[in-house]
C-alpha cells in the first residue's frame, strides 16, 4: 500500500525470508515498478526512507 498509494504500479512482488544474512523477523522483498518519471522515483525513494526502509535500486 505504501509504494502503491504513490500511484507506481506494482508489476511483481518477490518476498525471500530465508537468506542466512536477515535477522529473526526481516524480510528481504524485491518490487517491480512502473513509474512515471525520475520525479516519480525520487518520490518514493523520499517515501521509504522516511518509513525507515532500507532499500536499494537494482
């Protein structure tokens, strides 16, 4: 809901709680999207990390 409410369109959703380097209780969950612009990228790089989410681009 949080990168969806940005109005990205979530294409795939990939959800991995069994690599040896996450903590009890992490999640690795990999997300393809469909944005509008650079803008549109930024904004929800802004939105994640002020959610406290560590994430990266691939």
């Amino acid at each position: 809901n949080l990168v969806a409410g940005t109005g990205a369109n979530v294409l795939s959703v990939l959800h991995n709680r069994s690599t040896a380097d996450l903590p009890i209780g992490y999640a690795n969950v990999e997300l393809e999207l469909e944005t509008v612009n650079e803008e549109h990228v930024e904004k929800i790089k802004q939105l994640l990390s002020f959610e406290n989410y560590n994430y990266k681009l691939l």
